[in-house]
C-alpha cells in the first residue's frame, strides 16, 4: 500500500520570496516519487522525480526536491517565488507492486503568489 | 519526446447521451494507458488502467458498463461516457506510459492536457 499527505491545502507566498509545498509518503515498496503542476483548466506537467538515483532532485522552472527516506518525505522547493508559479502542485508516488505500477496521487496544494 | 493529446478538450452534451474522449500518444508507443477524473479543486482519481489488446481493468466503484474503455492500439485510448448524466461532469484526464526505448521511462507517466466534460 501506498499513500501521499500533501500538508498543506493552500501557500502563499510574496514574489520573490521562497516556497516550499510539504509532502510525506508512505510505501511498502522502494518508490518512485513525482511533482507536478496543474494550471487551471490544463494537464499536468511534470515538474521533477525521484527513481532512486540523487537525493536532491532538481526540475524545470528552478524547483528542486529533496527525497529524505529518514522522514518520508519530499518536500518541493523553489529559491525566489514568480507569479508564474502560482498554480495547484500534486504529490505523487509510485511503487512496483508485481507487474503493476500506479501513481497515487496527493490531494494538491494551490499556491497564490502575491505581488 | 512524450507528447499526449486528448479529444475533445471539451464537450458539453445533453444527459442520456453518450461521450467518447480520445487519448493519443503522439510519439512514442503506449503499453499502458490510465484513465484518471478530477473534480474541480480536488485530486485526480484513478478509474481504469488499460493495456494494448486487452480489458480495462476498473478502480473499485468505477462503473464498467457506464465507463468504456477500448485499447485497441499502442497510441490510442478512448473513454465512452454512456447515458451521461449531470453527476458526470468532470474534468477526465489520461496519462499514458511506454514501453522504454530513448527517451521515454517506463516509470513515469506522461499525461493529457485533460477534456473537460459538462452534461446538462
């Protein structure tokens, strides 16, 4: 069994500013661990994964993501906030399972940056 | 690499009547496909996982009979909305994943830009 608990439903964050989107997980199997980004009324983009190799996990749009199995966690992080960003981010695991290989998805953070 | 479409982007229909939504994976070859709903501001939602040649195979409570899903090639996924009703509307989203080669990760899922599905 597998399961994500995104901590926090909404951030906010001025531009400019750090963000950091709290996520920890549970597996029974070594995961594989995703973030990715929804704009309103669009598909998910993949922002970065983790599939075992680096710890630190850098993305696109200068999101980075540090896997730390001691805490179960992933947190996603980006350095200076743009407006750009402001979006809802899913945390997502997968685990091999036998043959089968699903994503479990986390219930979403919205992230509002403020002028 | 990894691009997949979906058709149409959206769709607005009558209740009772019947919605097909397709999946296409546009340049690679899609082993996998999974179908996935998402209600407004909440998480996505696995309803099926489909293989190439083969039956869907459903999420619990996930109606079989009312969902349809047909596999029937490598780069091609359809969900049918039969006899749709309001409770329908939702916005459905398809990932699809490959078979490895290149570029392509048998580990990650490449998703559609999503069709939004409104029944009156």
């Amino acid at each position: 069994a597998q399961s994500v608990t995104q901590l926090d439903s909404h951030v906010s964050v001025s531009e400019g500013t750090p963000v950091l989107l709290r996520c920890n997980y549970s597996s029974s199997y070594s995961p594989s661990l995703f973030w990715y980004v929804q704009h309103p009324n669009k598909g998910l983009q993949l922002l970065l994964k983790y599939t075992s190799a680096a710890t630190l996990v850098k993305g696109i749009n200068g999101f980075e993501a540090e896997f730390k199995k001691s805490e179960t966690s992933f947190h996603l992080t980006k350095p200076s906030a743009h407006m750009s960003d402001a979006a809802e981010y899913f945390c997502v695991v997968s685990s091999l399972s036998g043959s089968a290989r699903q994503l479990t998805f986390g219930s979403g953070t919205q992230l509002t940056v403020l002028p | 690499g990894a691009v997949v479409s979906q058709h149409p982007s959206w769709v607005i229909c009558k209740s009772g009547t019947s919605v097909k939504i397709e999946c296409r994976s546009l340049d690679f070859q899609a082993t996998t496909m999974f179908w996935y709903r998402q209600f407004p501001k909440q998480s996505l939602m696995l309803m099926a996982t489909s293989n190439e040649g083969s039956k869907a195979t459903y999420e619990q409570g996930v109606e079989k009979d009312k969902f349809l899903i047909n596999h029937a090639s490598l780069t091609l996924s359809t969900l049918t909305v039969t006899s749709a009703h309001p409770e329908d509307s939702s916005f459905y989203i398809c990932s699809a994943r490959g078979g490895g080669g290149g570029a392509i990760r048998t580990d990650t899922q490449y998703f559609g830009p999503g069709t939004r599905l409104t029944v009156l």
